[in-house]
C-alpha cells in the first residue's frame, strides 16, 4: 500500500446548484476522495476505515453519490453536478443503505447504477482487493451520529455565528 500521506485535500462544498444538491450537503456534508487524496481502499473495509480515519465520516449512501434524477438525460449526474469518471468505476455504498452488503456503486460509465443492477450479481472482485483499478474514487459523508448532535445543538442553544 502506498504512503497513506495526503497528496492534497479535496475541495470542500458549502453551496450546490440544485435544491436535491443543496440538501445533501446539509444532511451528509459529502467529499470526493481518490487516490490523489491517499485513498487506495480497494475493499468496503477499506474504505470504511478511510472515511473513519479522516474525521469519524462514514461511506455515502447513494443518494448522496446520486442525488439528482438518476433517470435525467443530464450526463453531469453525480453529486455537485460531477460528470461519471473515465471508463469503469465503482464506490462502494454502506450496507444499511441497501438491502445487501458490499454493494458498488458506478461513479464511470452507466453512473448511478449499482453492479447487481446491471449484471443481476455481485461483483466478483467487490470482496478482495482484486482489480484496484476500478475502485479508484469514494465520497466520504458526516457521521449520522455527529450530524443528530449538531441539530440538537441548533436546536437547543440557537447559536449565531
């Protein structure tokens, strides 16, 4: 494995274009990370610890990946309006978004299609750290846990800034 030193921090989002957008900012705050960023997780574990290790975030469930109209002719269809990367690529989505564990998500070519949906199986090389080249990208979201504290804080105290 590579040094897990950071090349550069990705940038991160305060304001989106849309309203579906915006939303999922507010709710998950979520950050592209790839392998520029020191992510070289080629498994769910491995990209579960990422996340944890760069503040407590966890894996993003696929309304943040997607969270426009998955069915739009928009081809800029991943979070903050991201055109798909560059030929096959797969993130993985967190288990207790999806009825299955070690589910992937396509970030490339078919964008915001899950594996078994296009293949109606599980990829082969979804559980080991086989074909790292497909799994080059993961957006990492605020913990559900750190966000309920937030609100209650909101809520509560009505700080201003």
């Amino acid at each position: 494995m590579p040094d897990t030193e950071y090349a550069s921090a990705p940038t991160i989002e305060k304001k989106a274009a849309t309203k579906a957008e915006q939303g999922v900012i507010d709710k998950h705050a979520p950050v592209w990370y790839s392998r520029q960023h020191g992510y070289y997780g080629t498994t769910h574990e491995e990209a579960a610890e990422f996340c944890d290790a760069i503040g407590g975030k966890v894996l993003c469930p696929r309304s943040a990946y997607c969270p426009s109209d998955s069915s739009s002719t928009d081809q800029d269809v991943l979070f903050l309006h991201k055109p798909p990367f560059d030929g096959e690529q797969w993130s993985p989505l967190p288990a207790e978004s999806t009825s299955a564990s070690h589910v992937w998500i396509s970030v490339g070519t078919n964008a915001c299609s899950t594996y078994e949906e296009l293949n109606g199986v599980a990829p082969g090389w979804g559980l080991d750290a086989s074909q790292p080249q497909l799994k080059e990208n993961v957006l990492c979201c605020q913990s559900p846990k750190l966000l309920s504290k937030n609100e209650k804080i909101k809520s509560e105290l009505s700080p201003i800034w």
